[in-house]
C-alpha cells in the first residue's frame, strides 16, 4: 500500500492535524502527482491501535475504521466528509479525503494529541460564535440526512469526528459505531464485519475498561451506555453536549467521565443546572434543556431544529442557511430575506471580560465576522448581481459588507462584479440612484487605477442620463469629490467639469439646471479665475437670458428658485473675484462685474415670481456688488493718486450685510506724495483722504473727483442756467400772491349781499327791421353825438394809469342799456363780448350765459357800418321794463346798482380796487346793474381784464 500511495500522492513528512477515536487518524497533507489536486491524507498505523486496544483488539478496530471508510463511500452530502480512496498494508491504513484544517479539537479545544508541531495557523484559527452557532448547525444538517434519508444512527459523534475543511464548512465522519435502523437492532456481544447498512451495535458491556474500543462516555446518551439500546435521539443528546462546550469555550468536555461509568451517572445528574446558569437567550436556554434530557423521547428530532433553527442557533445562523440555498428561493421572499439581513450585517462587538478574567456571554449576540462574511454571505450575494430584477435589493447588503474591506478586499472581491454587472446599469433609475448614494464608499474603497476604468466611467454616464433625478444625484457627487479632495482639479477640469456645463446649457429642466449652478457655485473656491469668466458666468448668462428676450406678453418670469440661485452664485463669484484685488488684474475683474454680472440680475427686479423676503435678499446681494464696485473704483483712484491701498484692502464689504468700508482695528498713516494722511479709526478712511482732494459740487451732497477745465465749465453754465429759471418762477409766483390778495381785499371791502347764481331769462323775440323803416338822418345825428362822447371816456380811460398794462378778459361780461321812449332802435338790448380765450370760463358776470360772438372790427366814423355796429346794444324790445339800465351819472362817480341792494363807489381809478373772487357754478350769483355813462362795452371789458390778468383762477 505504501509504494502505491507514494507512487500516486506527494504526502508530507509530519501530520499536520489529528482526530478519529483517541485520535488514531493521524492527517497530512498532500497532491496528486497527475491532477495536481490537493487532498489530505488521513494514516492510522497498526502500532498504534496495539498500544491503544492491545493486539487482541486490532482486528476490531480496523473493521470499524473500514466500517467508517464504507459509510463514507455509500453516503454522499455537502456535510458529510468527502471520501477518495482507500489504502492498507500490514503497517498502516490510509484514507483519502478532502482538504481539511483539522477537527474542531484540534483547532476550537486546542487539543494537538499526535501533532508534533502545530502550525501557527492552528494555533491562531478562532472562531466567532456566530460561526461555531453555524458550524454546529451544519453538523445537524448532516445528521438529518443520516436520520430521514440515509436512516442511519452515528452513535459516536465527538469532536474528534467533526471536520473543518479549507471553505470553512463543517463536515461530519467517524461512522466507526454507526448503525442502520432500518432493521432490529442484534445486540451480539461478539460484533461481526459490518458494512454501511450493517445494523451491529457495539454495546457497553460490564466492566468495561479504556481497552475497550466504545464510544466516549463524555458525549454519549444515557440511553446507550446505560440500556444499551440507541437510537437518532441519542445522536441528539451528544450533539447538544458538544455545542455545550462549545459554548461555553471549555476544552474538556461538560461530563469528564474519563470512561468511566459511575463518573458518569454522577456528573450527568447536574447536566441540567450547568444550563440553567448559562448567559445565553432564553430560546438557546430551553432547547438545550430539551436536547439534553435524560428522556430520549423528549428529545426533538434533527428536521424540528432545523425548521426552528433560531431557537437553538439564533437569527444569524438561519440567515446563513437561507443564504446556502439562495438559488432555489423564490424572487419576492429573496427580496424580502435581503431587505432584514441588511440589519444583520453589523461588526461584532467586543468580547467583554468579566471582573474574574472569564470571558461575559450576557449578550450571545454579536454578529457576522469578516470571515463568515466573506465567505458565506458575500458570495451568494454577488452572485445575485446577474440578476437585474435582484440587484436593488442586494445592493444594501453588499455596500454594509464592503465597509468592513479594505481597498484590496473590495478590489478584488466586489468591484470587479459591481463593474460588469451593475455600474453598467442605466435603467430602472433606483439602481444608479442607490449606488450613487454609496459612490464615495466604493471610491474610498478602490485604487487609483479603480477609479479611472470604473467610478470615473460611471458618474460621466450619469450625468448623460435622460433622468433628472440620476442627474442631480450625480452632480452632488462631482462637486463633493473635489471639495474633498478625492479628485485633484485638473481631473476635475477635464473630466467632470465639461459634461456639467453642457448640461447647464442644453437641459430644460428646471430642477437640473438649479442643481448645475449649485455645484458650479460649490465649487468656485477652487477653480481659477479663467474657468469663472469662460464657463461659470456664461452658464449663468444663458440660465437668466430669457429675461432680456421680452414678447407681446411682457418678460418672462423665471422660477424664483432659479432666480435666488442665481443671485446666489453671482454674489459669491463677486467675492472670489474680490480676493484678487490685490493684484494686476484688479482693473479687469472690476470689469467683469460692472459690465457682465450687474446687468445680467437687473431685470429680475421686475419679476413677479420673488416673494418679498427674497425680493430683500435680492436687493441686499446687488448693493453689495455695487458697493464691491466702488471699492475698487475707489482703490484704482487713490493708485492713481499716488496713494497706498494696501491697509484699506480689507475695508470692501465681505459680506451682504456688512457696510462698503469697515472700520479699521487701528489708526493706519498713508503717505502720498505731498503729505502724510493720519486717518482716525472712528471714520472711514477713504472719505478722510479725499478730504483733501480737489472737489466740484453738483447738487447738494454730489461730488465729482478729478474733473478738467471743460467739464468744470459746462457744470457752471449749467448751475447759471437753472438758477435763472429759479429765479423767473419765483417773480411769477410773487406776481400771482399779490394780484390774489388784492382781488381778496376789495371783494372783502364791496361785497356785501352774498353772489347768487344768475337767473335765465327767456330771450326776447324781437320785430324785424328793415332798411326802409330807419330814419338814417336823425339816427346819423343821435349817434354822431353819443360817438364824441364815448371817444371822451375813452382817451379819459385810456389815460389812466391802471388801463396801462391790462391784460385780456378771461370771462365773459354783459352789459344792458335803456333809452327813455322804447323803440326798436333805443330799446334795450344785451350784448356780450368775447374773450379772447378759446375756452369757457370757470365763472362769469354775466346775467344769462350766451354764445361767444365774433371778435369786434372797427369802421370808420360816421359809415353806415359804423352805425350798424353801435346799434347792436339796442336789439332787444321795450317790453323788457325789469331789466338792468344804464343810467347817466356823472363821469366822476359811477356807480353799480344791484336790484336788491344797491351800492355806489367808484372803481375805474381805484388803486386798491381788486376785482372779486367768482364762486362756483353752484353759488347763487344775483345779477347787478352798473350805470355808466360814455363807458363802451370794450372799456369794460379791458377793465375787468386789468383786475384779473394775474390771477391763475381765471
């Protein structure tokens, strides 16, 4: 056996692991020299079972380890060692399996019986809870297989028996004492050659030694040792024994019978108080207490614990067991199992020691570790990435595992199935949502070059995505990348940087483009001074350009979020441009902002859609730019005036609600060229230095700086011109005041009866006249004689001082004269001139209004023109005894005669006399009569017309 084992495997010198009954397999590690396949190679030397068992019990033994190599070959499971080949010779017999680590005493009890040299990983290897939970969950997987579907009973389950290969999974062997139940039991003292269906049972018999090859008493049923008739409940009672040590971290066993019987009994009489002090959840307490009963039908069965796993194992091992059989899940209850392990995927929490050294189990629940993370829940996990309808819900999970990676973790196990499956995805939209939410994990958690041929790939495709959700996420990413550094400028520049402006540009959402201009204004204090006037202010150009294009219906009004956005960002390019006063291209960057950013957020002074609150802010954020303005036009001058700026740097406003030149913390000294300026603390320093600055003032408070002879000139012909018109309205008005005051005078002095409103009277109906019936010589002579008279009153008239600079009458007057015989020619007729104003007076003297006649012509004396032209004042029939009469008084003291209350005074060289104040159209206005004698009606009208040329009213 030995030339064949060595002719087909290269096997190692020393074993580098132990187990089987009092650990006789003796396991090295090997290769098969064709396959190159690694195996480990399990050896049990004859030598050894004499010393163990004697010569006498060689035979036994070695038919109970076929026995186990049968088992192995008829029964294959996940959980079950896997068996290769079989070898044997007079020396040694030798198994080929699996690779494996070692059992769970070497590597959980540190027990290294026959391992010479332990290798520093079995001494390091060490376990969560959570994974011995699991492990022994699998070992009662394998039992189920053996109880329901292989109908066999183990009978010698021991922790010598239990194997971890190099997955991790535990696997279960030493079927040296199993048995089939598939027939009655023989209980023969004298066992024969078994098989794998063999129903032998080797029983305990009386007196039994440690030279007897049975079962170990620390982990064996009552029920077997005792009455010697086992069953699948006794594998029950010996499981749960082992997961006790486990848990409690003993390397001996609970029992310590070390084989013997009364040990035994006595020690497992306290086996149900041991549980009952233990620190663990109430559910673990009690299906341990039923496990270990001294009954094995109170015992649950290995297909009860399994559905209930959580009872006796916890959430976290049924987790890990749903995850083993992900694929046959249906997709809603995955979705569904993905969406509460999320939860579960938290670091575990340290082990906490006790005030005596031991280890604190009060809280049994520590999570996942990073190994069984790795190697039992990540990869079923990104297995389900090729799976779209899946990767939603997996997402989470993976993103809570890869923050306990490193970079070269996360290189090597998820961004490779992250980039080929899911960064490429672009629809339904959650899924690029989800991993942009967690974008700076993967990057945090990639290299350099990850980032140029994944993450870098990635965010340029969302942001080229027709939804503006992905668009707006992406963009937050961009701008945080470089503020945080995790991309350098230049990457920024040209990669990031163009395709955000684009979309500026073309989008016609309103929500992307407000986000554009937010990242634009996040990332200003980190970009130059070209990428602010070549890119930065055009997109904010052509964001508020619709503002200057206005159509029938007005300008349109943009959303007030955009607005706000807008002003924003132009407020904070304004003090990124400020900051660069101090050098050459301060002159230019005063330009941009009186000539681009000004002009650009005036109009929205006039849009509707800001409240007043953001309508404030507004107004707040362009005085502030103003103000900024005039800080450097300032500056420049005093450069120019050979004065140094460098103290007042400081003193342009920095903030919207700051003053334009804050005070300085001390009293600062500039010196110029002529003398040296001590400016005082309390005030502002520019306005102290232009004190002594050659000043022109305009109107009040207005100052100009710097003028020339030519605009100093026109300044002061421009002052003379609007003094002259002052002037010319202040004599006007003084004219007015006392014209109206005179007029108030005399209308206090002669008014005495209250003015009521004239009285129409019919118009008279007057006999026609003909031409025959006039007596043109007597009529000549009467006339020729009333004609020198009224020329008398006149040049009397004409030369009185008053009459000299009269003006026209604004209102119309009527005057009546009678005769003493009434006739159609000396009856009394009313005449009215007209004013030479076109429209109507407010009010009038007149007795009845009438209609405005034709300017009067003069003819000569004595024409028959002449006389039909004075005629017209006796039109009006004799019947007409009640109205007013001219009288003929003496020129000296003419009178006006009311029909009421008649007062005479005189009033044609009267220097005092002011013509009376004319009521409304509403007042009452009795008509009076005047006697005048000589008097024409174009005297009195140019005298009524001397009283009230100065006086607006009329």
């Amino acid at each position: 056996m030995g030339n064949q084992l060595d002719k087909d495997y290269t096997i190692s010198e020393q074993p580098f692991a132990s187990g089987g009954p009092n650990f006789l397999w003796k396991i090295h590690s090997g290769t098969h020299k064709q396959t190159r396949q690694e195996v480990s190679v399990f050896c049990c030397n004859i030598k050894d079972i004499e010393t163990l068992y004697g010569k006498n019990g060689v035979p036994l033994v070695i038919q109970q380890l076929k026995h186990e190599v049968h088992v192995l070959q008829s029964y294959r499971h996940p959980l079950i060692l896997s068996y290769h080949q079989f070898f044997e010779n007079k020396y040694q017999i030798a198994m080929i399996t699996e690779p494996v680590l070692g059992s769970i005493s070497n590597l959980i009890l540190r027990n290294f019986e026959h391992v010479s040299d332990p290798s520093p990983n079995m001494k390091s290897y060490q376990l969560s809870k959570v994974e011995l939970k699991y492990g022994m969950c699998q070992v009662m997987e394998a039992l189920s297989f053996l109880h329901q579907n292989a109908k066999l009973t183990h009978a010698g389950l021991h922790p010598n028996n239990i194997f971890i290969n190099t997955e991790g999974h535990w696997k279960v062997a030493g079927f040296q004492f199993s048995f089939s139940t598939n027939s009655v039991v023989n209980n023969t003292s004298s066992p024969t050659l078994s098989t794998a269906n063999d129903t032998t049972i080797i029983p305990f018999r009386k007196g039994f030694t440690k030279k007897d090859f049975l079962p170990s008493l620390d982990y064996t049923a009552p029920e077997y040792c005792l009455e010697k008739s086992p069953c699948p409940a006794s594998d029950i009672f010996s499981f749960a024994l082992i997961y006790l040590q486990l848990i409690l971290g003993k390397n001996t066993s609970i029992l310590e019978t070390d084989q013997n019987l009364n040990n035994y009994t006595k020690n497992i009489s306290k086996l149900q108080e041991i549980i009952k002090d233990l620190r663990v959840s109430n559910e673990i307490k009690e299906s341990l207490i039923t496990s270990c009963s001294l009954k094995p039908q109170e015992r649950p069965t290995s297909p009860f614990i399994l559905t209930n796993c959580e009872l006796l194992f916890g959430n976290e091992v049924r987790a890990l067991r749903y995850l083993a059989n992900l694929e046959m899940r249906e997709p809603v209850k995955k979705a569904q199992f993905f969406t509460s392990l999320t939860q579960m995927l938290k670091p575990p929490k340290p082990t906490q020691l006790s005030n005596n050294g031991t280890v604190n189990n009060e809280n049994d629940e520590e999570g996942f570790s990073n190994r069984i993370l790795f190697n039992r829940v990540l990869p079923p996990l990104l297995k389900e990435c090729m799976n779209p309808k899946m990767i939603l819900y997996v997402l989470p999970c993976i993103f809570a595992l890869s923050e306990r990676m490193n970079v070269k973790e996360f290189s090597k196990l998820v961004l490779p199935t992250l980039s080929k499956y899911v960064l490429m995805q672009t629809a339904p939209p959650k899924i690029p949502l989800r991993l942009l939410e967690s974008f700076f994990l993967m990057w945090d958690k990639s290299s350099d070059e990850d980032h140029l041929t994944c993450l870098l790939p990635f965010i340029i495709r969302c942001l080229d995505s027709k939804f503006p959700d992905i668009q707006n996420e992406a963009m937050k990413r961009c701008d945080e990348c470089l503020n945080t550094e995790r991309i350098t400028y230049q990457e920024f520049k040209s990669t990031l940087l163009p395709p955000i402006q684009l979309i500026c540009h073309n989008t016609t959402n309103q929500s992307v483009r407000i986000n554009g201009i937010v990242c634009l204004g996040k990332i200003l204090p980190r970009v130059d001074v070209d990428v602010i006037v070549n890119i930065i202010i055009p997109v904010l150009e052509s964001s508020l350009a619709p503002l200057f294009v206005a159509d029938r219906q007005g300008i349109p009004q943009l959303p007030a979020a955009l607005l706000m956005t807008c002003v924003g960002v132009y407020l904070k390019i304004c003090k990124q441009l400020q900051r660069e006063v101090i050098t050459d291209e301060a002159n230019h960057l005063g330009k941009i902002i009186a000539t681009r950013i000004i002009p650009s957020i005036s109009p929205i002074a006039m849009q509707t859609s800001l409240n007043r609150d953001q309508f404030s802010k507004y107004m707040k954020a362009l005085k502030t730019m103003i103000e900024m303005m005039e800080g450097l036009r300032e500056e420049m001058f005093l450069k120019e005036s050979g004065v140094p700026v460098d103290s007042i740097n400081n003193n342009i406003p920095q903030d919207v609600n700051i003053s334009p030149i804050s005070t300085p913390q001390s009293t600062t000294t500039f010196k110029s060229s002529s003398k040296s300026l001590i400016v005082d603390p309390t005030q502002n320093p520019i306005q102290q230095l232009l004190k002594d600055v050659p000043q022109a003032p305009l109107n009040g408070n207005d100052k100009i700086f710097f003028q020339d002879e030519d605009e100093k000139e026109k300044l002061e012909k421009l002052k003379e011109e609007e003094e002259r018109k002052r002037l010319e309205e202040e004599e006007k008005l003084r004219i007015q005041n006392e014209s109206k005051k005179q007029f108030e005078s005399l209308l206090d002095r002669y008014l005495v009866t209250p003015i009521r409103a004239p009285v129409e009277e019919p118009k008279p109906i007057l006999p026609k006249v003909t031409s025959s019936d006039i007596d043109f010589s007597k009529f000549e002579q009467k006339f020729a004689n009333l004609g020198d008279d009224e020329e008398d009153e006149e040049e009397d008239f004409k030369s009185s001082p008053r009459n000299m600079n009269t003006s026209s009458l604004n209102n119309n007057v009527t005057t009546t004269t009678t005769t003493k015989q009434p006739s159609p020619i000396t009856s009394p007729v009313v005449t009215r001139l007209s004013s030479p104003l076109d429209n109507p007076p407010m009010n009038t003297f007149t007795s009845k209004p009438v209609d405005l006649a034709p300017p009067v012509v003069q003819h000569e004396k004595g024409s028959f023109d002449y006389m039909l032209q004075n005629m017209k004042g006796f039109e009006e029939d004799d019947e007409e005894d009640e109205k007013p009469t001219f009288t003929q008084p003496p020129k000296t003291s003419p009178t006006i005669t009311n029909n009421t209350n008649t007062s005479s005074f005189n009033f044609m060289h009267d220097d005092n006399y002011s013509p009376p104040s004319i009521p409304s159209p509403v007042a009452s206005v009795k008509p009076f009569t005047t006697t005048t004698k000589g008097i024409g009606e174009t005297d009195f009208d140019k005298l009524l017309s001397h009283h009230m040329d100065s006086d607006d009213e009329f």
